[in-house]
C-alpha cells in the first residue's frame, strides 16, 4: 500500500496515542510469568507488540484481546510449556531479545525466528551473556536467528555490558529469574528501564545502585519465589509521539495536545533534543502510575536550530534518530548525528535509508558509517519525492512527517509497514494537518 502525503499548513487538535510498545512487551512476558490473570489496559495494537501475545500464547499462556485490553492468564515462572511450532517473533527484536532470556532457564526447548529483516539483526549480544549463565543457546553463524534454545539451569552473574542496550539488559534480567543467586547488570550508560518497573509491579525483588541493577532468583528462598498477574494501564508512546512533534513544530501555526504520555525519565531525553532545537514543548499535568511517570504533551510551531547529536545522548535517543535526521533540512543548522552506528542494524540500514531518501527529496547529505550529516534549510527547500522505507516503520513515519513541509506530494512506498508500531499512523496524521 502507498500512501500520499500532501502538503501541509500546520498541525491542529489533539491526540491519543496507542499504548507504549517497550511497557507492553514487557507487562505481557511478565504476565505470563506470574500467577493469575493480569489485565494490561491501553495495550498496544502494533504488529509488534502482538508477535509477543502469539508467542506467549504458543508457550501456554492464556491470552483474550479485546478493545485495548489484553488479559493474561500466567502459568507461572515454571509452568510454561514447549511450542510444538518455531516461536514467531516477526519484525521485533524486543520479542526476540527477552524471550530467549525468559527461555533459557526453562526446561524445555524452543526455538525463536522471524523475518527476513529481524534474520539480519544481531542477536550475538544477547547470546554471549545468557552463555555465561549458562544456557545453551545457538543461533546461525552464532549470531543470527534462528535461534535454538535448549532450556538449562542457570546461574547468576555480575554482567558488565560492553555497551548501552535496554533489550540485553532485559535478556540477562529475564534470566535471573531463574537463576541461583541474584544476577547483576552494570550499564556503561543508563537505557530504559520499564523492565526494572515491571519486575517490581509483580513482585520481583529488584536491586538499584548507580548504574547496577540486581535481580534475585524466584527460587532463592528470600519470600518471593513468584510474579503475581496485575492490573495495569500502559502509558501512550514517546516514541510514536515525536513524529507528531516533529511535525507540529514544522508549521509557525500548529497547536498540539497529546495526551497521556508515558514520560519515563529514562525516555524523555528526546524532550531535551528538541528543546535544544528551539522547539517549544511542554509537559503538562505530570503524575506516576505504578512506576510510570505520565503526562501530557502541548506543542506549537517553532523555528529549529539543528546542531550535533552524539555521545552519551545516542542511546537514549536511538529509535527517535530516524526523524531527527528527517528533519534537518528544516533546522538553520542542519543536523549531524555521530556515534549511531547502532542505526545499520536496525530494521533497515537506516542510515542508508535516511541518506537514500533524503536525496530524493533535494536534501545535501553526507553519509558516514556511524551517522550523517544533513545540510539545513540555507540549502534549499525539499520536494516531494518517492519514499522507499526499506520495510522501516520509522523510515516510513519520518518521511511522511518531512513530506508535510515539502513542495509537492510525497509518496510512501509500502506504507503498511508503518503498523509495526503505529497502525493508525497516516489516518491521525491526515487528521491533524490542516490544509
């Protein structure tokens, strides 16, 4: 499916967005987990998210859907049973990544693929530390899904990460659950940390000390030898929030209120990019909900500067790259991101994605292996252009955001992959430009 991005004059109303899609992951495998049934509500509905449903489903939960709430019934840390089918973690390496930290401690096989994209991303990150508890884990090329997973009795460790990823860390947590002892993770750089949140909710005893976090095993005799289903409300996604962000702040006119953001922290450095930039943003009616910080989000039109993106920064602002990139030739400045050579094993090589289709658009780019640099508005207006997102949801919603201020129409290719988190992406989009 194609989609048409027609100019635009500004951006206007307000907005609900889907349920976050790390929280959700995240609530649905510990719901799984736990005794009881759980009911998570405001649940996300991208492709994603529901990857993990299936494959808990696959492992013997119980599982119902229904408008915006899922209800899981847990089997228990050590009732899940072996899949009779290969677990199909489709475009999502969060599935992927914690599942097989949550199946390494348990006594049956399993098996773990997905897409010819997800086949690509690197997998060795999270294999090494799960061996080092341990489990008997192989993927191909050791690497690369699909990965075969033979269930084993782990033991704890004091896991030092070479570097900044919440879903390793989630991996090596999920695993120490099961293992003997408490099981550490030392981040060189603080990543999202819902799976902390999470664990806590249902019950696990969770340990923080700077940049440690420390699990104990539900089996290690300290009163809590097991997760309890919850009832939980899963906050709206900064992720999917910042298209409409970048987009608003395209247009001197546009007046946004999105509300019911999830506003973690640990995720709104993102936030500080765009005030950086001269954008004017800001948070509203700020409250906590089991762990979450929530809030909403009034944004109106301004003029971006542009600058450097780089360092410490790039990882808690990885997934939002891809539009800060698209926006550079908007900005006075332009925009340069170093340090992200994370960006080529994503869902595409999404450096060379941006680069690609950028230039389709007239912008003067240069290209690096860990970033870009992105000539701002002196160089010119965009065009409208054909979009190829590479199978990218997040190559295909920066594009459709950067079309909005082009001259002409912009068209995007395969736009349907965009339902990976954001289903309704182009339907709120259109809702909101005014033309």
């Amino acid at each position: 499916m194609n989609e048409i991005i027609q100019p635009a004059k500004s951006l206007t109303g307000a907005l609900e967005l889907p349920g976050d899609k790390s929280i959700s992951h995240r609530y649905a495998m510990l719901a799984a987990l736990a005794e009881g049934t759980s009911e998570l509500r405001h649940f996300s509905d991208a492709a994603d998210c529901h990857s993990t449903l299936n494959c808990i489903r696959a492992l013997g939960a119980d599982v119902k859907t229904g408008k915006g709430t899922v209800r899981i019934t847990g089997r228990g840390a050590r009732g899940l049973q072996s899949s009779w089918r290969a677990l199909d973690a489709g475009n999502s390496g969060t599935t992927m990544r914690l599942l097989a930290g949550m199946l390494a401690g348990q006594d049956f096989s399993s098996k773990l693929t997905g897409d010819d994209s997800l086949q690509k991303r690197p997998m060795k990150r999270v294999i090494a530390p799960l061996r080092e508890m341990g489990a008997d884990i192989r993927g191909r090329e050791d690497n690369f899904a699909p990965l075969e997973i033979r269930g084993a009795k782990l033991h704890a460790i004091d896991y030092k990460m070479p570097m900044a990823s919440a879903q390793v860390k989630s991996a090596v947590l999920l695993a120490g659950l099961f293992a003997e002892g408490a099981t550490s993770v030392t981040e060189p750089a603080r990543t999202r940390d819902h799976t902390e949140i999470a664990l806590e909710e249902f019950g696990a005893s969770i340990e923080r000390d700077g940049q440690t976090i420390r699990v104990h095993g539900l089996g290690n005799g300290n009163g809590r030898g097991k997760l309890v289903a919850k009832s939980l409300d899963v906050p709206g996604d900064l992720s999917s929030a910042v298209f409409f962000l970048a987009a608003a702040s395209l247009f001197p006119d546009s007046n946004l209120l999105i509300h019911n953001v999830g506003l973690n922290p640990t995720r709104t450095a993102i936030l500080d990019v765009f005030a950086e930039r001269g954008a004017s943003i800001h948070m509203l009616g700020l409250k906590s909900s089991q762990g979450e910080v929530i809030g909403d989000l009034a944004v109106k039109g301004a003029a971006l500067k542009g600058g450097v993106i780089s360092g410490r920064h790039i990882p808690l602002v990885i997934d939002e790259l891809p539009m800060l990139a698209a926006l550079g030739p908007y900005t006075e400045e332009g925009i340069e991101i170093r340090d992200a050579a994370e960006l080529r094993v994503k869902e595409s090589d999404r450096i060379a994605a941006l680069a690609e289709n950028l230039r389709r658009m007239g912008a003067k780019v240069e290209e690096r292996p860990d970033g870009l640099r992105i000539e701002g508005c002196r160089a010119g207006k965009l065009r409208g252009a054909e979009i190829d997102p590479h199978g990218d949801h997040r190559i295909a919603m920066a594009f459709a955001v950067a079309g909005l201020a082009a001259e002409g129409n912009t068209v995007i290719r395969d736009a349907d992959c965009a339902g990976v988190s954001f289903p309704a992406f182009f339907a709120e989009l259109n809702r909101l430009a005014e033309r």
